[in-house]
C-alpha cells in the first residue's frame, strides 16, 4: 500500500504543478520588474531595459518552485504513509532508534563530551572564544525552554535576565570589586528577582499577549541601560570587568578562555540535569499540565499565579548565570549586547530545536550560533542562507529537529523513587 | 454539606447565574439538569473557585468558602471532573493521576488511591504508561473522574461525564459512579444533559433553565413529572 503513495509522490511533473510553478513564476518576475528589468542610467538619462535578467528570474523561480514542490509532495507522501502504516510499518525516528538502544545512546553522548572537553586544547583561542558563545545560547535556549517549551508561556524579552546577570557582575565588581565566582550566584538570584517582579504583573495574561508585554519589558531594559547614565555609564558600557580566574592565580588571555570555556561547559552540564530533574518531578509536571489545559489544573487545584511564578523562576536563573559568564568573557559590556534581536535569536534556537526537548535546545543554539560563524565565507549571503535554512527546518520538521519524547511516568517499576521525586 | 445561596455569577457584564439556591446532602447523589446554555458549567465554576462568583454564598460543611481559590477548595475535598474531560494529554495515564494528587504529600496513600482506581477501571492500568491524549473518549473520562477520584474528594462534581460517549460506555460510567458514591461515601453532584440516567441514579434533582433553578424534586418524583417528561425525557 505504501507503494501507490511513493510513487504519487515522486511523480515528477504533473500539469498541475506545471501551472502552479509558472504562475509564481511569472508573479516572481513581475514582483522583481521594477528593480531586476528596469535600469535608470543617469549618466546619459536613459534607460536600459534589461530583459535577460526577467528570463533567469522566470526560469529559476520556476525551477525553485518545482523543485520545493517535489520535496512537499515527499513530505507528504511520506506522511500519509506514516499515517496508514499505523503500529506495523511505524518508521523510527534517530531519537527513537537512540532511546531503544541505551548503550549506542550512552556511548555517544559520552563521546560528545570527551570532544567537548578536549575541544579548547585542539582548536585555537579564536575557535574557543565562539564555543564559549554558543554554549552560553545553549544555556539560554535551555533557560527559555522552560518558559516556552515545557510551561507554553510565550515570553519574548528573555535576554533581559541574561543583561541583567551581566550588569550584575559588572557594578557589583565596579563598586565592590566582587568577584566572578561570587557574582556567580548572586546574578543568578538577581535575574530570578527581576523574572518574578515581571512576572507578578503579567499572571493573567496568555498567549500574544504574554508575549507582547514581555516583549515591552525588554526594550524597556535596553532603554533604560542606555539613559540611566549614572547606574549603567549608558550606551559606553562598562569595560575593564575582570576575566574568571581560579586559586587567585593571574592567568594570560588565553587561560582565562580556556577557564571560561571549562565554566560554561560544566554550567552547561548542571543546566541539563537539574532541567532533566525537574521534567521528571512533580513541579515540571505541573509546568506540563498548565501549559495543556490552565481550567483543568486549576481544577486539580494547581495553582496557576505560582505555578507561573516558578516557570519564571526556574527559568530566569539560568539566563542571569549565563549573563555573568558573558560579562566576564568579554570583560566589556553595553546594552547592545541585549536586544530584541537576541531574545528573538533565543526563541528560535527553541523553537528550531524542537520545543520542549533537551537535546533540541542544544541542537537548536549550536546551530544558529555556529551556523553563521562558518558561513563568513560567504559574508553578505550568510544571512539569506541562514534564513532559508531556518524556513526549510520549519517546513519539514515542524516540530523542530529534534521533537521533545516525554519521558514515561514507570510507576510501577520504581515506585519509591517516583514517589520521592513527586514530592 | 454544600449549601448554595442565592449565587449571581457575569461573564463581563452578561449575567450566566441569577440567583441560584441549591442544597446537597451528605452522602446524596444530587443532579443538575437543563439544556445547553442554561447555566450548569458556570454553576461548577462557579462553586469550585474559578469563575468567582459576583453575589451568593457557598457554604461548605458550614465554611463559607465564598471567594477562596480555587486550590484551597480542592484541599477541602472539593473536586470537579471539569466538561469535556479535559485530560493532559501530552502527560501519562500514571502522570495525569499524578496531578489529580497535586495537593497531596502522602505518598503511601497516593499509591493504594491509584491502585483503587485501577481497580475501578482496569483499562487505565492497562495503559498507565500511555499518553493521555492517546486514550478513547471513554478512557479519558475514566481517567478524568480517576484524576478527580486522586484528589480524594469529599464531594465530587461532574460536568455532563456522558457527553459525546457511546450508551453503553454512558451506562458503565453512571455505574462507577453509583458505585464510588455507595463505597467510598463521596457526595457527588452531578450535572447532566442525558436527564433519564441521571435521574435514575441520583436522590435528589434540579432543573434548571437560563440561569435560574427551576424545579426542585426528588429524583423519581423528577422522572414522573410532566413536564420534566416532555422537555427533558423526550417522552
Ligand atoms: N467564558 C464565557 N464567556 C462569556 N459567556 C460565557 C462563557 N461561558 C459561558 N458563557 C455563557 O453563559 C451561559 C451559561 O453557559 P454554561 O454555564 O456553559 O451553560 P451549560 O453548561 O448549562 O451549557 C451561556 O449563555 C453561555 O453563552
Ligand atoms: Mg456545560
């Protein structure tokens, strides 16, 4: 049965799709007529009509627009098969096949972090410096996953919590000359302050309108960095913060990255078990159960104003820590570093990862944090390809790359254990 | 053990509850009928906190617990099997039950009450390892009223639990409960549109029409009258 569907599906040239295709293709070329067509010379104030340019924009829209199609009907197809196959022909996905093999699943995850430790000791500084920068989005993407994926609260300013850990550090050592290691927590604490103080505020609201009020939140930090002169020095920042260091010994540029990479791969560690405990306890279920249906936790008598108070808790805490790594990283912090942009930046580490899902996150924030990295190469492009590459994941796992599998509740197998972990 | 009084709940500034009086014995199985629209799921809302209402009292075991939240109303025994289920279904069977116990610390008892809902329900012990959101309907309002059964009610109330189900999954659910009312003592409310079975297992009726109460009888005496008969029996 699931031949008759394939072989739908690869069929390669339908008149329907012929017409479909030249239809956007000639939408293309008449969208683009003004700029593509039509060259105004202003030397000789004439004007060139360049109708070559109108063919390659017809043509390859049209094969673009094919080729997409093909894959949607692939996609598709593939769908339908899933669907009428049911329990005998079920096809696995990597993360499926990983969950019924532990062992392959161990070993992997423990060679990447073997890599992930010598990683500083085979690349350069330079190399180092941006692993330490998307392990920092890492934690965030993780942080605002909680928020997000396992709450369903659709909170935009993320990255406030991540300036406020910053700025933290930054005045605490200006004017009392804290160190790294004791700002550690105390930015941390700070973010989970101010996370709550939003919150209050904002308990009743749902959905856009969380995510607009949010949103207003962040700009108004940014805002308010850049014109309170005398708390944050304004758009010039404050430089000169001190690098991690460690045993009180003076480390070179270098060591201290190496160090900072060390802190953020062990806080990155802390981050995914504590997240991990925390889906498996009762509160991360509470979390789970608001986020599905708010009438019915209440009527279990699940709070919601704190069950959403410890969402934004548990959430802000991490991106306040990673703030204080961040400002110690780059000894020099502006509010620049914290705009919309980044909180948008964040959510789509999320929601391209997969939302809800551990490993998601960290796929999720690698990627857009790498990605454009490596994509210098091709400087002025590397946007549009990021682009397209986010519009594709989106298209074809819609659920992200790697889709949360929530962990199954064994009663019965360790009952003493869950019992605790539900308290 | 509950007593309503005089209770007005709005929707904005559209009144859904004008004025309603109910009384509900120890014990009893009372049931709430009237058409669609007429005021049932507020009045649940309404008693289990979260539609506060604007005037009335509700008094229970003889606290007014008018204007409390609605998690302290359920850590007095007070539990609703909200309409249309309303399971989690990203959650497991064990899980969702889990959540019915929210409120509760003591793990021993947590264990032997999902063991008794097992019991009542085997199906959901079959499946306890499911995601909820994968059962029939049938098993979701199973698994529903077990939720609720976890917060270990003193008084049970239940939101049209026949709603979109096949009879004879209708007539199995109004056993359970009958028979979670007779075994375990639960005071069950019970607020229907299939007005024959209701009444049939329930001691006492209310009728009720566009917010308001407006017959109030024992459950046969309900089942013999005319007028119940005609609007509500299709007999
Ligand atoms: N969330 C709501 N907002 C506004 N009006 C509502 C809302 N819920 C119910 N109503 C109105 O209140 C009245 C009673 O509804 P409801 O209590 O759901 O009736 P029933 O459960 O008996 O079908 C109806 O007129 C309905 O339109
Ligand atoms: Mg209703």
């Amino acid at each position: 049965m699931s031949n008759t569907s394939t072989e739908q599906a690869n069929r390669f040239i339908s008149l329907k799709d012929i017409k479909k295709s030249s239809f956007i293709a000639l939408w293309f070329m008449f969208l683009t007529f003004p700029i593509m067509v039509i060259k105004v010379n202003t030397v000789n104030n004439t004007v060139e009509w360049r109708w070559a340019n109108m063919i390659i924009i017809g043509v390859a829209s049209f094969i673009l627009s094919h080729v997409w199609r093909l894959f949607m009907n692939r996609r598709d197809g593939k769908l339908s098969d899933e669907q009428k196959g049911g329990q005998t022909v079920e096809k696995l996905t990597l993360r499926q096949k990983l969950d019924q093999k532990p062992v392959v699943a161990k070993s992997l995850s423990y060679a990447v972090l073997v890599l992930a430790i010598i990683f500083p000791l085979i690349s350069g500084m330079y190399q180092t410096s941006i692993m330490i920068t998307a392990l920092l989005y890492v934690v965030l993407a993780l942080g605002l996953n909680i928020m997000i994926g396992l709450s369903g609260l659709l909170v935009l300013g993320y990255i406030v919590f991540y300036g406020v850990g910053a700025y933290t550090y930054a005045l605490l050592n200006l004017h009392f000359g804290v160190n790294f290691w004791v700002a550690l927590p105390i930015g941390g604490i700070f973010a989970m302050i101010i996370g709550i103080l939003i919150a209050i505020p904002v308990l009743r609201l749902q959905g856009d309108y969380l995510a607009i009020v949010t949103l207003a939140f962040g700009e108004i930090f940014r805002i308010v960095l850049e014109n309170w002169n005398d708390l944050s020095f304004g758009p010039s920042g404050i430089a000169n913060i001190p690098r991690p260091t460690i045993f009180g010994l003076d480390l070179n540029v270098s060591q201290a990255t190496n160090l900072t990479y060390f802190i953020v791969l062990a806080f990155v560690l802390v981050t995914i078990f504590v997240i991990k405990r925390l889906e498996d306890s009762r509160i991360g279920r509470s979390l789970v159960a608001m986020r599905e249906d708010e009438i019915a936790s209440e009527a279990m008598g699940i709070d919601m104003g704190k069950t959403k108070l410890v969402a934004f808790a548990l959430s802000t805490f991490w991106a306040g820590v990673a703030g204080v790594i961040f400002a110690g990283k780059t000894t020099f912090i502006n509010p620049s570093s914290f705009t919309m942009w980044e909180s948008i930046l964040v959510l789509c580490m999320v929601v391209l990862g997969g939302m809800g899902s551990i490993p998601g996150a960290i796929v999720g924030a690698l990627i857009i944090t790498l990605l454009p990295e490596y994509l210098r190469a091709f400087s002025e492009y590397r946007m549009v390809i990021f682009g397209v590459v986010l519009v594709l994941v989106m298209v074809f796992k819609p659920d992200g790359m790697i889709p949360s599998i929530r962990q199954k509740y064994e009663f019965k197998k360790k009952p003493e254990s869950n019992m605790k972990e539900a308290e | 053990m509950l007593k309503i009084e005089n209770l007005e709940t709005f929707y904005g500034n559209i009144q859904a509850l004008k004025g309603i009086d109910l009384h509900i014995e120890d014990g009893e199985i009372v049931t709430l009928i009237g058409a669609n629209g007429a005021g049932k799921t507020t009045t649940l809302m309404s008693i289990s906190g979260v539609v506060p209402p604007r005037n009335g009292k509700i008094i229970l075991n003889g606290k007014d617990i008018t204007g409390t939240a609605a998690d302290d109303i359920v850590s007095m025994g007070l539990i609703q099997v909200p309409e249309g289920r309303r399971i989690f279904s990203e959650l497991s069977v064990a899980e969702n039950l889990d959540m019915g116990a929210f409120l509760r610390n003591d793990a021993a008892e947590i264990k032997r009450d999902m063991e008794y809902v097992y019991q009542l329900f085997p199906i959901l012990a079959e499946r306890r390892h499911q995601h909820g959101g994968t059962l029939s309907g049938g098993e979701q309002q199973m698994l529903a009223i077990s939720r609720a059964l976890m917060a270990k009610p003193k008084i049970l109330l239940l939101d049209e639990p026949s709603l979109g189900l096949a009879p004879i999954i209708v007539q199995q659910i109004f056993d359970i409960i009958k028979k979670i009312n007779q075994e375990q003592g639960t005071t069950v409310f019970l607020v229907e549109q299939n007005a024959n079975q209701a009444l049939k297992i329930a001691h006492k009726g209310y009728v009720m029409e566009t917010g308001r109460i407006t017959m109030s009888d024992t459950a046969s005496n309900l089942l013999a009258d005319d007028e119940v008969k005609k609007a509500y029996l299709g007999i």
